[in-house]
C-alpha cells in the first residue's frame, strides 16, 4: 500500500521553505506527497536584487509558474490551488483587505480543502502551528482552514457535493517548524564557533523570548541528503528567494553535521507515539487505514 502525505501551505515558496527536504524524501521513497496552496501569492514583492522587475498584473502568473517548477524539484505527485487572493503581511489583522483569504468564512475555505482531502485520502497532513509559525495572516488561516478541513472531511454529514468522495479521517497531523530553537541555536553556535557571520545573531538578541522555554519538536525526519533539492525548489521561487540571501547563510556540510533534521510539532494522533518521532509515518498501518476510511480502530486523538 502507497503512503499518502499532504501538505498545506499559505503561498508559493513555503512549501520550498517549510519541510521541503522532508518531503522530498518521502517522495523519494515512493510516497504519494501532494500539496495544496491556499493562495496565489498576489501580495508578493520581488525580492530578489538580481530579478527583473514584474508588473504587478503578472504576479500571479509569475508566481504559478515558480510553484510548478518548485513542486516538480520536490517531487510532488500532485498540486492543488484552491485560488484564493494573498492577504499581504500586516500584524494588524485589522487591515488586511476585503476580498482576500483571510476574509473567506472558514466554512467555505475548509469545505474547498476538504474535498481534496477526501479525493487524496492523505494518512499524514503537514500544516502550520496555531499562530502561524509567525503572524502572517495567510498562515494563521491556513492553520484554521485545515483544521476545519479535517473535520469536514471526516464527517458523513458534511456536505460537500455529491461527488465529493467518501469521508476519510486523516490519521496524523503535524505543524512544520522551519526554526526551532533546537536547531537556530545550535546552528547559531557553529557557525560563530567556524568564525563566521551568524544570520540568526540579530533574532537571538531582538527575540530571546521567542527562543527560550521552547519544548522540542515531537518529530525530527533525519534529511540533509536532500538539503540540496530543498536549496534548488527554494531558487525556482526567483522573484522571492536571493540566492545570495538569508536562506543561503548557512554552510550545509555545517547544517549537515549539526542539524540534518526538519522539525514538526503534532497536532494530533490516532495511535500511540513515543518519545521524539523519526518518520511521520510511525505506528500506521496504512492498508488497515485505507479499508476504514482513515480510521484506527480505537484512536487516542492529541488535537
């Protein structure tokens, strides 16, 4: 039986910058991995010094064709777009415009992501924490849209269409954690200890708050072979990523020896866990899954 993982993001390039060389593990070792994207990325800026400037009108078809190059480098089986306009970043939820996602009713948005939940039948889905994993509002209602999501898909009442698929329960689901404080201090501390300027110096001295008293990850997927096909989806983002910018700081073979995991915080389990997880997967039996719509016999729900 194939493994199924799905993963929901809020714009292009955070399915490059969030759990992207996990991903592509998992899809290198036959898992069925699919995406959905809650927005086009409208709102975007070009933030690359080197790209040429794009009319505000081409953004979103800009920004399309960079996901589908992105995707492809993943290996993603499968994209879906559920086509919903860029909120824009503001900390004032106050002001971010009518018209865009975070303005859809959850209702409506959670229905649209539940039929895909039901057509790919994920065992795993891959979101974002409660607070957005940072106050983006696309990624604070992504969190509320997918797990609004998993309810509806779930529910023989729900009505979503009557081709809609058979109700299926998603039997884990997890918040990607792209910077724990795990892995930003002890990167932090290498690259100072090599003599090199440290990218994260200025979030350790403006944050600490933001870095103290974390609990670590309830997942760590083990994927530095694949930080490379990471860095290459993160570039296919053009207008967005520098490729002599921040995300590039750090040395990978010094990434590879200190920190070649991607974390993940579970929001919730049907079977039981133990200790700090190595695969997403672990404690599903995926063909008893599949022949009870994604339910375990007796599940322990964490979230």
């Amino acid at each position: 039986m194939t493994r199924r993982l799905l993963t929901v993001h809020a714009h292009p390039d955070d399915e490059s910058s969030k759990g992207a060389a996990t991903t592509a593990r998992y899809a290198d070792e036959g898992v069925r991995v699919t995406l959905a994207t809650c927005t086009g990325g409208e709102a975007g800026e070009v933030l690359n010094p080197s790209c040429d400037p794009v009319a505000p009108e081409r953004m979103t078809e800009v920004r399309r064709l960079e996901l589908e190059a992105a995707a492809a480098i993943i290996g993603f089986s499968d994209v879906h777009q559920l086509g919903y306009i860029d909120s824009g970043w503001t900390e004032d939820l106050a002001t971010v415009p009518l018209g865009t996602f975070w303005h859809v009713p959850v209702e409506e948005s959670g229905a649209r992501l539940a039929r895909i939940v039901r057509a790919e039948r994920p065992h795993v889905v891959l979101t974002y924490p409660e607070d957005g994993g940072y106050p983006h509002p696309d990624h604070i209602r992504t969190h509320d849209v997918t797990i609004a999501a998993l309810a509806l898909a779930e529910d023989p009442a729900a009505d979503l269409g009557e081709d809609a698929g058979a109700p299926w329960r998603v039997a884990k689901v997890y918040a990607s954690s792209a910077f724990p404080s795990e892995r930003l201090a002890g990167l932090h501390e290498a690259i100072v200890a090599a003599g090199l300027e440290s990218p994260f110096e200025r979030w350790l001295a403006d944050r600490p708050e933001r870095f103290q008293d974390e609990l670590p990850p309830d997942a760590r997927i083990r994927c530095e072979r694949w930080f490379a096909r990471r860095d290459a989806a993160l570039t296919a983002h053009v207008t967005q990523i520098d490729p002599d910018g921040f995300w590039f700081k750090v040395p990978r073979d010094l990434e590879a020896e200190v920190y070649p995991y991607e974390a993940f915080t579970r929001l919730r389990s049907d079977v039981p866990t133990d200790g700090i997880e190595d695969d997403l997967f672990a404690g599903l039996d995926v063909a008893t899954l599949d022949a009870a719509g994604g339910r375990v016999a007796e599940h322990d729900a964490t979230g």
